[in-house]
C-alpha cells in the first residue's frame, strides 16, 4: 500500500514543519544549530516521525505493516537516486556528508515493526533491543550529523556511537516512563514483565490506571536506571576531544530537557496513568539556551 507523498510544498518546508509540529524537545536543540547540520538533522528527525507516525496512527496492523514496506521500498529507492517522498528528498543532499547510511534508516523502520508484532517485553534486554533501533541508531545518526562524522578516527567515532546510544537508551526509557498511560490505551505496555512481576504489579492495573505503591515503587525503579544512563553518557561526553564535546551540545540540550522532564514526573508522583505530563515550549527552550550559553548541563 503506497504511502500519500505531499506535492504542496518544497522538501525543506516539508520536513520543517514536519519536525516543527511534533512539539518534541528534540526540535529545541536543533534550533542552535548551523543551518546545513540544522537542515540534515531536521529532515532525519522528519523520516522518524513519519515511520513512527504509521504505526501510532494506523488502526490496521496489516496496514500498517503496508506502509512500512513501502517505506523500506523508498529508502532503497532513494540510495539509488530517486526519492519520491519530500522526506527523503530532503535528506538524501546530507547522508555523504554525515556518514548516514540506508541501515540506520532501516533499523528505524524495524523497530517500528517491532510494535506491530509484540505489546510486551519479557525483560530488559529485550526491551534494550527495542530502544537500540527506535533510540539508539537516531542518537548515532544525530551525533553524527552534530558531529561532522569523518570515519577517519575510529577511536572517536566509536566513544561517539557508545555516548549516542547510552543517551538514546535513556531519552527512550524517559519517553517509556512519561507515556506509561498513553501506551496503555494502545494495549501496549513497554515496562518489562520480570520487573512488573518483581514489584506485584498486574498489568491490568496498568491497563485500567490504577495506581498503587507497589506500581510508584516499580516506577521510581525505571526513573534510577534512566538517569544512571544519563549520567554514563555524560561520562562519555566527558572523555571526548574539546572540539567534539562542543559539537554535541545538542545531546545536551536533550539531556537538560528530558531530565528535567524525568525530576518532573517524580516530582509529581508518577501520575502517568491518566496524563502526560510535559515542560512548556518556553522551559524547553530556555533549558537548550542555558546548554548552549555555559556548554554544559
């Protein structure tokens, strides 16, 4: 099943309304940037929405699983030179550049298909499979882009891909913390079922929002090992050359943003089963502009 490619406007106005639209604290931290990593990162932001967007939008699990396939069929189709969606349209002048390549892409895609195909997760690991291709290769495209991937030192390169995919991991267990209520009315439930086992909480006190101490208890657990991620990836940050430490800024921003966001939700007692709770454009930008200003968190 073809997915509908928009003709109304250019690419670059496509993926930056794309991205503009979405709210996310990402689109904060890319604000900062110079306009050719601004524009790369902007229209990879975009194709990630527009695969995520398939599969949280699409009732039809077949089709969905459709439209995912024709967006496997574009990308191939697209490193070989014909892109028909603005998306890739967009992001194809910049893969050369920043070392993007179709396997980032299509691990994208994976783990959207991935939640097409199960609701649950056993443990952590395999919870960790999931963030590695929803989180992780974003956050190594990302850090590229931020980065100016060269390929000529694989000693940076590889503390590079490991502080991008710690602090994918953590942004995705945050967003897993934050959505507890929403992914629920999904049928789905992203905390894995050793854990839920281990603190005596059902999921179908999950599925029917009830909140207990035993289920505060199993979320104050997941909030301890979000931010111990964030603060192994800070320790990555910290071991890279000056030059590369100031490129990730944007890393940061996110950092300072989700963290933020993290304190919040703790703050408020883990009431994430009949709301979302979210920081304001306004507190999200001023917590970028803080990185940007001092360069740290």
């Amino acid at each position: 099943m073809p997915v509908h490619v928009p003709s109304s406007s250019s690419p670059a106005q496509y993926v930056q309304d794309k991205a503009a639209a979405s709210g996310s604290s990402f689109y904060y931290a890319f604000l900062f940037l110079p306009a050719p990593r601004r524009a790369a990162i902007t229209a990879f932001y975009a194709f990630c929405r527009e695969v995520d967007d398939v599969v949280d939008e699409v009732n039809d699990a077949g089709v969905a699983a459709a439209k995912l396939g024709w967006w496997r069929a574009e990308v191939a189709r697209a490193w070989q030179g014909q892109p028909s969606h603005p998306v890739l349209q967009a992001l194809m002048p910049h893969v050369t550049t920043y070392g993007i390549e179709a396997r980032h892409l299509l691990a994208v895609i994976e783990g959207c298909e991935m939640d097409l195909q199960q609701s649950r997760y056993l443990d952590y690991p395999g919870l960790q499979r999931y963030c590695h291709l929803v989180a992780g290769v974003v956050g190594e495209v990302a850090a590229r882009i931020f980065g100016g991937h060269s390929g000529t030192d694989p000693t940076l390169d590889e503390l590079r891909t490991r502080y991008a995919h710690t602090l994918g991991l953590a942004f995705q267990l945050t967003n897993i913390i934050r959505d507890v209520g929403e992914d629920a009315l999904r049928g789905r439930i992203y905390l894995p079922i050793n854990e839920l086992q281990r603190f005596e909480v059902k999921a179908h006190e999950i599925l029917n929002r009830q909140y207990s101490e035993r289920f505060t208890a199993l979320m104050r657990f997941q909030t301890e090992r979000a931010q111990s991620l964030y603060d192994e990836a800070l320790s990555l940050h910290a071991q890279m050359p000056s030059e590369e430490r100031r490129a990730q800024k944007p890393g940061l921003m996110m950092a300072s943003i989700y963290r933020t966001l993290l304190r919040e939700i703790e703050r408020d007692d883990f009431q994430v089963l009949h709301q979302r709770i979210g920081l304001t454009p306004l507190r999200k930008l001023w917590l970028a502009w803080k990185v940007q200003a001092l360069g740290r968190l």
